[in-house]
C-alpha cells in the first residue's frame, strides 16, 4: 500500500534532511517541508492528502505544540497523525504532547533506525 504524502516541520534544515531520509528509507515518496508551525499549517491546507506530519517542537514564529493543537482543533485536519520530536525529554512535555493528540514522541538525539522503526509500525 503506498504510503501518504509527508510534512517534515523543523527549523532546522539540516535536521528536516534527516527526517526526510528517513521517511524515503521507510516508502515515503511524496514528502513536503516547512520551518515553522505556522508555515506547516499553510502546507497542510494546500496539500490536504497529507497523511503523516513529523514535527520539531521548539521553533520560532509557532512551535510544535501549538501546531498539533490548531491542527486537532481543525475538523479538517484532526486525523492526521502527528509524530513530535525534540530535546526535551521531560515528562510534563510528553504528556502534553500524547494529551493534545500526538501520535507519538522521539527525543533527540536519536537514531536514524528508531525513527524508520515508529514509522513502519506506524505504516506498514
């Protein structure tokens, strides 16, 4: 089964690579990018078949969290899953994160293998 086009939302260009050799190992061929939450909104909208966002959580402009939380408040855009990744670690992050309807959470740094593992369970 083809996997969903992809949103890779990151600050970091460098790091929005990563990400997106990671997706491509994984099967996914249609993959967009964004710099920040607000950007990745604007994407989501004009391209509506997106079926997979891999967000940073601290970025300028909108971060991570407040992106997952305008994109599950959103009829239009609730059912799209939402993995999270960041240095933060910390608990009250994950719950906030798992609580405003992420689909998952990976903690930097990581390996390039973990992320390809969330991904195949994710979609297989």
């Amino acid at each position: 089964m083809p996997k969903p086009p992809a949103l890779v939302v990151d600050d970091y260009a460098s790091m929005r690579s990563v990400v997106i050799e990671v997706l491509k190992r994984a099967g996914f061929t249609e993959i967009y990018q964004a710099g920040n939450g607000q950007s990745a909104l604007a994407k989501v909208l004009e391209h509506p078949k997106i079926g997979l966002i891999v967000s940073d959580w601290y970025m300028p402009t909108m971060d991570g969290l407040d992106m997952l939380r305008a994109l599950k408040a959103n009829r239009q855009t609730a059912h799209i899953p939402v993995l999270m990744i960041t240095a933060e670690g910390q608990r009250e992050n994950v719950l906030d994160a798992m609580q405003s309807g992420a689909a998952g959470y990976i903690v930097k740094p990581f390996a390039p293998s973990e992320l390809q593992k969330r991904l195949e369970s994710m979609f297989p």
